[in-house]
C-alpha cells in the first residue's frame, strides 16, 4: 500500500473516531462538528484521488515500457 493509501486509511479512521465521539460524548457544538467532518471527508477524497492517480500512472508507465505490445 502506498503512502497515500495509508493517508486515506487514517482519515477514514479519524473520521470514524470523531462521528463516535460526537455521538457518545459529545465535545464539539454542532457547527464545530460539520467544519471537522467535512474537513475530514475533503481531506479523505483529496487522499483517495491521489492514490488512484499514482496507481494509474505506475499501470501507465508499466505499459509503455513493455516491448510486447509494439
């Protein structure tokens, strides 16, 4: 898994753990609330583009190296 990927996996996590939080103990208002949990999913799909961008461009690279397809 690259670096990204792991970046993605732990702003699901943190996602997660602040929507229990939220629901259990409630530390932030409900605005606060929002503005971290939209943060989180902004930041978590700038994470999984970024993943699937490098991905496709190793697949890329992999296929324009290969001499078979000439």
């Amino acid at each position: 898994m690259n670096a990204a990927g792991v970046v993605a996996f732990a702003l699901f996590l943190i996602g997660a753990a602040l929507f229990l939080a939220q629901l259990w103990l409630q530390p932030w208002s409900p605005d606060t609330f929002l503005k971290l949990a939209a943060t989180d999913g902004v930041l978590l799909g700038v994470a999984v583009v970024v993943a699937f961008l490098a991905r496709e461009r190793r697949e890329s690279e992999r296929l324009r190296n290969r001499r078979e397809l000439d």
